[in-house]
C-alpha cells in the first residue's frame, strides 16, 4: 500500500470518527441530558438488536431511539448531501462561490413544497409524504427545464451559460415563491418556518424516504469523481484526457441536483452548508475530489448535527431554525476564507 493510499484512509477515519462522535453527542445532550457513554451504548445495542442492561434507563433509551436519533440521523443525511453536492457543483463550475443553490434546483424544489402546504395538498397513497416528493420531483422538473433552456441558448453545455440561466430560474423561482407567500393567510407561518430550515419531527420514515436519492446521488458522484478532477482544468484539457465533457457534466449535475432536491425536500432551505464546508475541506485536504468528496460527506453530516443542536439548545425550550443558525456560522466563516484568500493574492 503506498503512502498516498495510506493517508486517504487515515483521512476517512478521521473523518468518520468525527461524525460519529458529533452524532453521539446530538444524541446525549437536549432538555434531557444524557450521559454520552450512555448514549453510545445505547446507539451500540440498538444497532445490533442486543438487550439493554439493567442500568440503562428504559426512558433514555426510549428517547433516543424514537425522538432524538432520527432527528440526528436526518440532519447528518442532509448536512451530508448539501456539502458532497456543493463540492460537485464547485468543481464542475470551477467556482468556489457555487453551492447547491445556484441552479436554482433548491428554489424549484422549495417551490413545490410552498405549493403544497398552500393548498394543503395530500395526494392518494402519499399522504405526509405528498410534500418530499412533490418537492423532489419539482426540483427534477427544474433541473431539466433549466438543461433544455441551456441547450436553447447553444448547443454545447459551457459553464458560464449554466451559471447565467441558473441564476435567471432561480430567481423567477423565488420570486413565484413570494407571490404565493403573499398570497397566504392561516398557511404563512407553516410556510416561513419550513422555509427557513428544519429536520425536527420528521421520523424514521423521512430518513428511509431520502436515503434511496443519497445513495444514488452520491454514487453518481463518485463514479465521476476522476471526469470532475480532469474538469477542475478546463473543457478543453478534460476533453483531450478523453472525457465526454457533455455527458458527464449532465450526469454530475443529475447526482449533485438529486441530493439537493431530496434535502431541501426534507428539511427546507438550509444555506451555507453546499458553501462553506467543501470550501473548507478543500483547504485542509486539496482539491482530488477522490479524497475531497467523501470528506465533504463527513464533514457536512458532522456540521449540521452541531447546528441542530445549538438550534434546539440556545435557547431551549424553543428551538431556532436550523438555517439562521447556518447562515449565522457560515457568513463569518465564509467572510473570513474570502480576506484570507484576498491577501495572498495581494503578496
């Protein structure tokens, strides 16, 4: 095993110890708190369907399996897809200002969510979960409105002209998103909060819902984790490396838009997440989105199961949305990454 191997897999059990020590705490600290070694055997025995000791408090253990758990659980799937997919979306746009929000699939995926909860839709054999997957299949709707928009403008997909429409449709996007909220009355507040971020109250089924798109998703990813390396350098250089820089530029916004859409579809708009934290994992682990992208899972699941609990504990008992939180952390850290940047360019 040579030495660059050997580093990649200390890095993936860094990062994955990272994650599972900020779940552990997500799931030990809340009004109720809970011992963390408690909470990690509890986690431990329940995975693995052995009997709980005598020791452990049936209460606890109750509290975390059905309440806090999958809260957690869904806040590290979400956290997760936003930063793989905002590391894609910077690599493939060459641009560390891209998130997933610039194409604007989060705004058609928002779209369709505010939609539902003002006619307070509930489709046959959906039922709660009419709102996810009108969501996720807005979000598609957007996505493929927008590629069929590109190709109208010119026949080959440049990055400029995916940036420039992405900007247009998300912002007409939004702007029908007002036109609904200024139309609400009983529904705006239900509409604000879901707009403003949230992965509270949702169970099991949420989680089971969103991780089918995650797995296909990040596979699609993945699988093209060499095309976006050889993108980093430009259409041109990519295309001389035999990369089908059309196709695989399609099926890259297909995996990036397909997490954001299932994770905006679930927990609203959360901003900075798809920004800061690939920004920041390619500063400590370099740009190879061999390593850049897996890290990006774990440290974006890690990060949003922090922020949902200072959500939920700052000032407890009433719990903050998750995306002020986001955009209270991010901002700065962001602002600080731009002056950073900004000076070395100026030595």
């Amino acid at each position: 095993m040579n030495s660059q191997n050997s580093n990649a897999i200390t890095c993936y059990l860094i990062g994955a110890v990272f994650l599972c020590v900020c779940i552990t705490i997500g799931i030990s600290a809340g009004s109720l708190s809970i011992p963390f070694l408690t909470s990690a055997e509890v986690l431990w025995r329940s995975i693995w369907n052995l009997d709980m000791p005598a020791e452990i408090n049936e209460t606890h253990a109750a509290i975390i399996w059905n309440i806090r758990l999958p809260r957690v659980l869904l806040a590290a799937l979400v956290g997760s897809s936003l930063a793989l997919a905002g590391a894609a979306f910077q690599g493939l746009l060459k641009n560390p200002l891209a998130d997933p929000y610039t194409l604007g699939v989060s705004s058609g995926a928002a779209l369709g969510a505010v939609f539902v909860l003002f006619l307070g839709l509930s489709l046959p054999l959906l039922g709660s979960f009419t709102l996810p997957v009108v969501s996720i299949l807005t979000g598609f709707l957007t996505l493929f409105f927008l590629l069929g928009f590109v190709r109208f403008i010119e026949k080959s997909l440049t990055t400029e002209t995916i940036i420039l429409a992405g900007i247009i449709v998300s912002s007409f996007l939004g702007s029908m998103i007002s036109f609904i909220i200024a139309l609400t009355e009983d529904e705006l507040r239900q509409i604000v909060s879901w707009l403003m971020g949230s992965v509270a109250m949702k169970g099991w089924d949420y989680i089971w819902l969103n991780v089918p798109f995650f797995v296909l998703g990040a596979g699609l990813l993945f699988a093209n984790r060499k095309e976006l390396n050889a993108l980093v350098f430009g259409e041109e250089t990519a295309k001389t490396l035999g990369v089908d820089t059309d196709k695989r530029r399609m099926t890259i916004l297909a995996g990036a838009s397909l997490l954001t859409g299932a994770a905006v579809s679930v927990s609203g708009t959360i901003g900075f997440v798809g920004l800061v934290v690939p920004h920041l994992v390619r500063l400590i682990f370099g740009p190879d989105h061999n390593l850049l992208l897996p890290m990006s899972i774990f440290a974006g699941g890690g990060f949003l199961v922090l922020t949902d609990l200072a959500a939920r504990t700052i000032i407890a008992p009433t719990e903050l949305p998750i995306g002020v939180i986001t955009a209270i952390i991010g901002a700065p850290i962001f602002g600080i990454l731009l002056f950073q940047e900004r000076c070395k360019r100026m030595k």
